[in-house]
C-alpha cells in the first residue's frame, strides 16, 4: 500500500461515515474501519512495508484518518440517538407526541359563514361589493336625502377622491340590481365603516350582511316568512319574532326587526334589559324609488330588503361584552371560541 491507496481510503471511510442514514449505518462504518479486524488495524501493519520517505507521511495520514474518522462517528452517533424515523436509541416510543396548535376561525368569520349558509339553503346566492363605494351607490340610489342625517361628515368617512367608505352594505343591492335583471336573491356579507368613537358596543369599522330579493309578487309576508325561518336556524327552534314600524330610506314599509332573548327566552334578565327582546336587524319593502334607480320597473317587482350587523349577533351568541375584543386578536381571546 502507498500513499495514494491510503488517501483513498481515508476519502472512502470518511464519506461512508458521512453518509450514513441511520444508527446501524454508522455502526456498520466503525466496524468496517476501526473494529480489531477492521480496515485500520490491517493499513497499520502496512507501516512496516512502507518505503522509508513515505513513512512519516504515511503514519501522519492513518493517525488523522483514525482521529478524524473516530470524531466523525462520535457525532454521526449522538445525531441519531436523538431519534430516527425508525427509532434509535434516546427515542421513546412511549412519550406523548408534541400536538402543533392548529388556529381557530375568527368569531366573526364563523357568525358570518353561518347566516351565509342559512340564506344559502333557501337558495341566495353570496354577492360582493367594495369597501370603497361612490356617494350615489351607498346614498343617492338608495333613495337617502340630501340632507339625511347619515351623510353628514361627522357619521360617514370621506375620501379626497369624492369616494367614501360604505357605511352599509346596502350599496350591493345596488351594484347587484344594476348588473342583473330580476328574479334576485342576493345575500352579501362585508365590511362597513361608520365616525363610531369606539366604546364597548361601537367601532369605526364593523361587519352586516346584506339581503336582498326581488321577484314578482313578494309580500311583506315572505320577508316575515324567510326570517323567521333565519332566525330559528341561527338560535334555535323556540325562538320567536317580531317586527316593530321603522324607517330606511330604502325601504317602505321599513321594520326593526327582533329576536326573543336567547338567554331568558323572552322572560327578562340583564342581556335584554328585561324586555325579553333583542334587536337583531332592519328591513323593509324595497322602495320603488330604489328600483327606479337601478332600472327594474316597480309596477313589475316587489321585493325586501334586510341589513344586520355580525358584530352585534357574535357578541350575543358567543357571551362577549366588548366589541372590541372582536379586533384586538389576542389568541388568548380568539382561542376560546
Ligand atoms: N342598511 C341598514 C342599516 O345599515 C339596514 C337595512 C338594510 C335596512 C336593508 C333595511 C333594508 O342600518
């Protein structure tokens, strides 16, 4: 054996050594090379037969190919007791796995899939608008006064591009009825934004859904009938109803809409502030000033209209107190529902 054989080696042991996938794959290399009968042992009987020149070289090689090749299987070893994919030693079959957390869905996002879904059943179908809507979709179409109150600066936020942030979903009756001729039965969840100072009920931005249904010959009746039908799905069988006279511009005539309390069943407590009622939506007739906005002939169709806000019908459903719990994402919160 000469120098070079001996490099070779060295390259070989020490990419096997390398290599090895598991704990008997490094075992099989120290056998290999640095058991009593194995490779090393034999190249330092060579010694002997080296010429005198390459000796101290050659001697100098094997001791860095036994020290280099004893470290790397020292640490080859120690890798795969710390566990392998078909057990080394140092892995404990019977310890409990480590369970990744996996997220929950917001509480917002659950109440919001939930009355989708129930429209859904009923054969609405989901539309979808933007936040940013001009003045004449989110006021004017729908039939709102120049001089109504939720215009005004102080309730409603402006852009400089003449634009403003919807503070309805109403507007995608609008957008929806313009692109479609009618039958229409819409449901369309979104973000809204409102001049709220923020307290435990209010926030500047805030989520409703949208409902909407035109057809021939829809009734005052049919609006009762869906939401009833809604509100049984969402709270329960035992729930009751009610409308009381309101006004939208929107719509004539115009309802708020209430549920019996989920938590005293219309008896009283402190949720309902003992009336056994919880306001839960707004609705209406759609006024024929909206249908001749968007084009649809009001001697034809009649239709209804309704707006709640997720917000409110989160809180009541989940026990929370402050709304803006909903916003602060704190998965201490968040986790819990
Ligand atoms: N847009 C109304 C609101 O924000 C709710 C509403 C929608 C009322 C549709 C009637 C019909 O309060």
């Amino acid at each position: 054996m000469n120098l070079q054989d001996l490099n070779d080696l060295k390259a070989k042991a020490l990419g096997e050594a390398q290599n090895a996938v598991d704990a008997a794959a490094i075992e099989a290399v120290r056998i290999e090379y640095l058991s009593r009968k194995g490779l090393l042992p034999q190249v330092m009987q060579e010694l002997k037969n080296v010429s005198k020149e390459e000796k101290p070289l050659f001697g100098k090689t094997v001791n860095e190919l036994k020290n280099e090749l004893t470290e790397l299987i020292k640490q080859k070893q120690a890798e795969f007791a710390g566990g392998t994919a078909s057990g080394g030693a140092g892995f404990d079959l019977t310890q409990p796995g480590q369970w990744q957390g996996l997220g929950t869905r917001h509480p917002i996002t659950q109440i919001t899939d939930r009355i989708t879904g129930i429209f859904q059943t009923l054969g609405f179908t989901v539309a979808d608008g933007p936040d940013v809507e001009t003045v004449w979709n989110n006021f004017d179409a729908l039939n709102t006064p120049a001089d109504h109150p939720s215009r005004d600066e102080q309730d409603t936020f402006y852009l400089e591009s003449g634009e403003l942030m919807r503070c309805h979903t109403s507007p995608v009756q609008v957008r929806y009825m313009m692109e479609h001729k009618p039958p229409v039965r819409i449901i369309s969840p979104g973000r809204c934004y409102r001049r709220d100072t923020p307290d435990a009920t209010h926030s500047a931005n805030f989520h409703q859904v949208e409902g909407l249904y035109v057809d021939e010959n829809v009734s005052l009746a049919d609006l009762k009938g869906t939401l009833s039908y809604f509100a049984k799905e969402m709270m329960g069988p035992d729930v009751k109803i009610r409308f009381r006279p309101h006004f939208f511009p929107f719509t004539e005539p115009s309802v708020e809409v209430d549920f019996t309390c989920h938590v005293c069943n219309g008896k009283g407590c402190r949720v309902c502030k003992n009336s056994g009622w919880i306001e839960i939506l707004g609705a209406g007739m759609v006024d024929p000033n909206v249908f001749e906005s968007v084009g649809y002939d009001a001697e034809k169709v009649s239709g209804f209209a309704f707006g709640m806000g997720i917000e409110r019908i989160t809180m009541i459903l989940f026990g929370i107190h402050d709304i803006r719990n909903l916003y602060e994402n704190d998965v201490r919160f968040l986790s819990q529902f």
